[in-house]
C-alpha cells in the first residue's frame, strides 16, 4: 500500500491483545510487528480510505424475489392503491 520506508513508533495496547498478537505471529512464522503492521494497512485501506464512499461498497447478493410486491393485491395492501 504504501512504500517501504519505515518509520518507528511506539503504541500503547492492552496486555492481552499484545498477547494474542505474540501467539498468532509464533504459529504462522510471523512477528507480531509484522501481523500490526498489517493491521494498520488493512485500518488505514479499509475504514480511512476506502469505506467512506459508496463507489467502494461491493454488492451482495440476497437471493432472488420471494414476491413481487408490485403486482395484485400485495401491492393494494402495503400502499392503499397509491402506486
């Protein structure tokens, strides 16, 4: 995402979610500054840059129609024949 300059911070996290990083990087040959890191990139693409605009949003499928609301009766009943 960004290039490969690195820039040293220092973060303040809970005992615990430091943990959970040390044990998730020990079972996948991984540092657990390297799992952050990745953490922030996927923040910073998913929540900063990309999610704010509707041109990003990717569609989902829900199925098909159960009913098509716009014929007969139905239609009648939820808009009082104001369609």
């Amino acid at each position: 995402m960004y290039d490969n300059h690195m820039k040293p911070v220092t973060i303040n996290v809970s005992e615990p979610l430091y943990q959970l990083f040390k044990e998730t990087a020990l079972g996948s040959d991984r540092t657990a500054s390297e799992l952050i890191r990745e953490a922030m990139e996927d923040y910073a693409r998913n929540r900063i840059l990309g999610a704010s605009t509707l041109e990003n949003w990717k569609p989902i499928s829900l199925g098909g129609i159960k009913k098509d609301w716009a014929l007969g009766d139905f239609r009648d009943e939820m808009l009082d024949d104001r369609y």
